[in-house]
C-alpha cells in the first residue's frame, strides 16, 4: 500500500534515525520504537500540513522527545544499542573492543540529566547545530550551550573517574 504525498518516503529515510535518537534518550530500543511510532503516526495525520514544511523531521523530532520526556520513560538500561547503531551509521563498523568503550559511553549518558542527556543527544548523534535545538526545543541558544558544556564536563568525569562502575550495563 502507497501512502499519499510522500509520507511513505518520508517516513522511510527518517524513522531509523528517529528511533537511534529517541534510545539514545531513554536507553531503551523497544520503548524508542513506541516513541517513534506515536510521533510518526501524529505526523501522518497532520502530513497535509507537514508535508509542506522545509524540514518535517523536526517536528518528528520534537514531538518524539516530547512523547519520550512527558511519559517519564526514564529506563535504567544500557545504551549498548543505541550507541552501536549510531557508531554504525557514522563508520563502517565498530573496531574490536570498540563494544565495551560504547558500552561506557551509554552508561555514562544515561547517568546525565535529562536536560543534558536531550541537548547532547542532539547535537551529538541527531547532529543539530546549537541553533537548531534551540529552535525545537523553544530554548535560547545560551541555555543549549551551557547544557552541552555541562554534559560534556559529566561525560568527561563519568569516563575518567569512574570507569570500573561503567562497564555495568544494569
């Protein structure tokens, strides 16, 4: 079955990285793909007028994060998947070894506040300009920067100062 103006196509060259996101976020594949179902199944309803926008992924985006924090799924497991399928999309593989650095890293994430977690996420593996998750998340550019910064200086001390706590994935 077809889908009308373009949705079908849409929807296909978008979802996988709607989904890698939203895990990224809540550290959990199979609730992502619930997030990003809703979020897609929202746009397709209103794809009369989103169809027309410059950039339609942005409001999936939006509304996906928003589905992701408003519903408190803020899930205890590792980011091994996510962080996997984001290092697949950016390089042919992951090296030997390169599983329990991913391993660390997801832990580490998940250990940001949401705040943190959301801007760095975006920036990082949705790579949005500052500019750009200012704009979707309604933020002024400073606040986007300061968190980044912030979450950059937690990543940092999560993986030199505790790297033994974070090859557990629990």
């Amino acid at each position: 079955m077809r889908l009308d103006g373009g949705f079908q196509e849409f929807y296909e060259a978008n979802y996988g990285r709607i989904v890698a996101m939203v895990t990224a976020v809540l550290g959990d594949r199979h609730e992502a793909e619930d997030v990003a179902q809703e979020a897609f199944a929202r746009a397709f309803t209103r794809w009369a007028r989103l169809g027309g926008y410059d950039l339609p992924e942005a409001w999936v985006r939006r509304v996906a994060l928003r589905i992701a924090i408003d519903s408190g799924r803020r899930l205890r497991r590792s980011l091994r998947v996510a962080a996997t399928l984001a290092a697949q999309r950016h390089s042919p593989g992951p090296e030997p070894g390169d599983s329990l650095a991913l391993t660390r890293l997801g832990t580490a994430l998940r250990r940001l506040p949401m705040r943190e977690r959301e801007v760095v996420v975006l920036h990082y593996l949705a790579d949005l300009p500052v500019d750009a998750i200012a704009h979707e998340r309604g933020l002024p550019p400073g606040t986007v920067r300061t968190r980044l910064a912030a979450g950059r200086r937690r990543l940092e001390h999560e993986l030199t100062q505790h790297p033994e706590e974070l090859t557990d994935a629990g």
